[in-house]
C-alpha cells in the first residue's frame, strides 16, 4: 500500500507540476512557434477545460470499470501527450495535445485518491491521504521553480521532464496496486450527463478566463457564460431522472463533504490564482530573470512539506474541522503578510508571506481530501473524489481569473487616471510600445529589457501602480481565507453529519445524525415525536 500511495502521489504532483510550471515556460513556446502573444494563455486553457469537465465522469468510471483500469488508461494518455507536447512544432499542435493530456489527468486525478482510500484501513487513510494532498500540494508550489529553472535550459524540458515519472507511475502502479475491481451491480454509464456537464464546466471556464482579456461585459465572456449556466441546469434535470446518474446529489447531504468541495474551491482559488499572478510581480515589479524568479518561490514550498504530514495525523486524531479552520486563518494572515511585503519590492521581504502561505495551504489541502472522502459510503468514493478535484479545478479557474482582473482592473484605472492628471495623453503608438515593454518585461524580467524615451516617462508609475494593485490583490485572498475559515467552523465536524431530505427542494428539511466511520445513505425519514 505504501508503494501505491507514492505512485499515486507522483501521478498527481506530475499533473500539478504541470499546470503550474507552464505559464513560465508559456513565452518562450509562443516565440519559438512563431504563434501569436494572444494564443499564449490557451497554454493552460486548453488543459484545464477538459481537465476540470471530465473529472466527476472520470471519478464515476473508475467506480463502474475498476479504479486502476481506468488510472493505468489516464496515465497512457498523460504520457503520450506529454511527450508529444514536447515535441510540438507548431501551436495547433501545442494546444490539441494539451487538451489530450487534460483527459488523461481527468481520468488519472479521481481514482487516484479513491485507490489511496481503498488500499489504507480506516485508522490510517487520513494519514495516506494527507501524504497524496500534501506532497501533491508541494509539488504544485514547486512548479514555478521548476518553470523557470527549465524554461532557461530549453521549454521543452518542462514537458518532457513528465514522460519518464509517467512511465515509473505506470510500472509501480500494475506491479503493487491490487486491481480493486467493483463489486455489486454494474450500472450503465450516464453519457447525456457525461456530456452536459462537460458542456457546463468547460463553457463556464472559458468564459471566466475570458472575462479580464475580453472584458466581462463582451459576447465573448457573456455567451459561453450562459451556455455552461444552461447546461448545468439541463444537467441537474438529467441527474434527478437518470437511473445511475454521474453525480449523486445525495452526496452533499454528507455536509463534512459539502464543506471539503467549498474548501477546496477556495483553497484552489489562493493556490492557483497566486501561483499565475506571483511569478509576474517577480518578474515585473522587482524585475529579476525568470530563473531566478523560480527560485524565490521556494520559501513557500518548503512548509508545505512538514505541514502536510502532521495536518494528515492530526486529522486521524482529531478531525478535520481544527486544522481546517486553523490551516484557512494561517492563509489569511499570510495574505496580510505579503500585502505589507510589496511594498518593499524585494525578494526577501515577500519570504515571510510565502511561507505563511505554503503552511495553510499544506494543512488546508493536506486534510480536506480525507475530511471529505471519510464522509461518504466507499462505493462512492470514486465520484466523490472527482467532485473534490473538480472543485479545485474550478476555483483555480475562478482565481486566476478573478485576481488577475482585480490586479489589472485597479492598475488600468488608476494608470490612465495618473497620465491624464499629469497632462499626458498617449497616442496608440506609445501605448502599442509600452504595452511590448511589459509583455518582454513579464517573459525576461524588468532589469532585462531596455527602456525607449516614451517608456522611461512612465515605468516608474508603471511600477508604483502594479505594486498598489498586488497588495489590493493580496488582501482579496486574506478575504478569501477568512471565508475558508468560516465556512470549515460552521459545517466540518470530527464525527461526520448527514442532513435527511430531498436535495435541491422546497421540501428540504435538514436534520443532524452521528453515522460512525462508514457513513451509509439512508431513504428513511427521521423519527418524530
């Protein structure tokens, strides 16, 4: 069981890795495939739409067709792809594999924390899993490092560094995992909503990603907007008339499991939405190359390291609602912390931050797996886990989008406000030119890129601006922390929860009932006096 929690973990830390090491390696494989700047972020959009809107499927097929069938499946087209996106000659060709590569994680991410959970006896699989969520969590900080470290060899080692550990992955995975197959009656796959929530996750995606380049108002973010808002609605209707639906609704009457699917969407929206923005403030703020910017992540890696273990043994001992709300406040301060620190503009004034926040991301994302997949019955826990990725997925969708619109919308306001008090109106010109300046700033690093006469005129308000807009950014995840905090308080308890009653109904009535360590869904109605 040991060999297969490490082969589980490495599956999911290449998978993190990968979405957080891309954006560094992203200019570089946009100015050797001679494609232009704007194809740039479908980079990770291309990724993480199939990523996000297969999870649950692939979660439900892993319950239905045997977990490690279906990981050793996701792992096959992970490894294909990675290698294929290394040797990508044009951005077609980059983008089409990098969707491919999103299916294989979708089908590799859910089973892999269900067969942690199946393998490990109960006294123990809070550990295991805090072992899977931690090491993957420190891989995922670790991604910028390696980004930037590969990125300055050749970008094409950032994706092929991924085939020999998918290959390893696939070797200790048929040699130690048992086959865990199913038991009981095999039910039909629920294709229509396979496909409707696909439809619904990938459209709301892109259209958050859509909103900061093209504005929120634009056909281009409104449209796909409505249509992952319609499709979701189709899709609940669906799930409540299908005779084995993809999502079982009833899941979120386990409130420790509705509390571990809102955790993991905020906990997503700080680690993913800085993992995108803090590469840049190194980069355009206190200017250093993009090694070097790697590197000064490092701080926040660290933690992550000797907090996950100790948050899985204290959930084995104590629950999961302490180091849930505990890990969340710790987020919070860090946000504070790193707010006050750019203001310094310097590498070691944003350490304290950092390593704030590689502590409550460890402790968060350490124990809301187990606190979550504890809570429901095991023939479920293949979806379960699925819904739990897929809320990490989404609120990293909505992290980097809504963060990056918070930096960019304040620094644009305030820039053009600024120049027009000083008497300043650029022409296109000048702003075609500036607008080079800091797209070469954030791929080199301030200090490498030579300053023209329009660009010297202002890149100190530049600076001064981009600073004011990261600390207003800083304080939104301190926000977003303290609402974690809230949040794990009110629903998470020690023993787990079910609430009795129709889902998503005016005749839902919420009750509270202890059900031990192997909570089981019941269709009987409580007692009344």
């Amino acid at each position: 069981m040991w060999v297969t929690l490490v082969a589980m973990t490495l599956a999911n830390s290449m998978i993190l890795v990968d979405q957080t090491a891309v954006p560094l390696a992203s200019p570089d494989v946009v100015r050797d495939l001679d494609a232009n700047i704007d194809l740039g972020q479908w980079l990770l959009t291309a990724n993480i739409l199939p990523l996000a809107a297969l999870m649950v499927a692939g979660g439900r097929l892993g319950d239905l067709l045997g977990l490690r069938r279906v990981f050793i499946a996701g792992a096959v087209i992970f490894l294909c792809s990675t290698a294929l996106a290394g040797a990508a000659q044009d951005m077609a060709w980059m983008i089409a594999v990098r969707a491919t590569q999103g299916v294989g994680a979708a089908l590799m991410m859910p089973t892999a924390m269900a067969i942690v959970s199946a393998v490990f006896p109960a006294e123990r699989r809070g550990t295991a899993l805090g072992i899977l969520a931690g090491g993957s969590a420190f891989f995922a900080a670790l991604g910028p490092v390696l980004g930037g470290v590969l990125t300055s060899i050749d970008w094409r080692l950032v994706f092929w560094i991924n085939v020999p550990l998918a290959a390893l992955t696939i070797v200790l995975t048929l040699a130690f995992t048992p086959a865990l197959r199913t038991g009981g009656e095999r039910r039909p796959i629920d294709w229509p909503g396979v496909a409707s929530f696909g439809i619904a996750i990938a459209a709301l995606i892109f259209g958050i990603t859509q909103g900061q380049p093209q504005g929120w108002g634009s056909a281009q973010t409104l449209l796909p907007l409505a249509i992952g808002a319609g499709s979701l609605v189709i899709f609940v209707w669906i799930e409540h008339r299908a005779a084995a639906p993809l999502v079982d609704f009833r899941l979120f009457r386990h409130l420790n499991f509705l509390a571990s699917n809102i955790s993991q969407v905020l906990a997503g929206m700080i680690e993913l939405g800085l993992g995108f923005l803090l590469p840049f403030f190194l980069l355009l703020v206190i200017g250093v190359d993009p090694a070097v910017a790697g590197l000064a992540l490092i701080p926040g890696t660290i933690p992550i390291v000797l907090a996950g273990p100790l948050a899985g043994r204290a959930f084995d001992r104590i629950g999961g609602r302490i180091p849930l709300v505990a890990g969340f406040l710790v987020l919070a301060l860090s946000g504070v912390v790193l707010a006050i620190g750019a203001g310094e503009q310097t590498v070691w004034a944003l350490v304290p931050g950092l390593l704030l926040q590689g502590a409550g991301l460890g402790i968060v994302l350490t124990v809301n797996d187990p606190t979550g997949l504890t809570a429901v019955p095991e023939s479920d826990r293949g979806q379960a886990a699925g819904m739990i990725n897929t809320a990490e997925q989404m609120g990293g969708a909505l992290g980097i989008a809504g963060l990056t619109a918070l930096e960019l919308g304040y620094y644009y306001h305030q820039l053009f406000a600024d120049l027009a008090e000083r008497g300043f109106r650029p022409t296109e010109a000048q702003i075609d030119k500036v607008r080079e300046f800091i797209l070469e700033a954030e791929q080199r690093g301030l200090s490498q890129v030579s300053e023209s006469r329009v660009v010297r005129r202002v890149v100190d308000l530049i600076v001064d601006l981009h600073v004011d807009a990261f600390q207003i950014t800083f304080y939104a995840t301190a926000a977003i922390g303290l609402l974690g905090a809230i949040a794990c308080f009110v629903l998470v308890r020690r023993t787990p929860r079910v609430a009795e009653g129709p889902i998503f109904s005016r005749r839902s009535r919420w009750i509270y009932a202890n059900v031990g360590s192997s909570p089981g869904l019941t269709k009987h109605p409580p007692d009344t006096p």
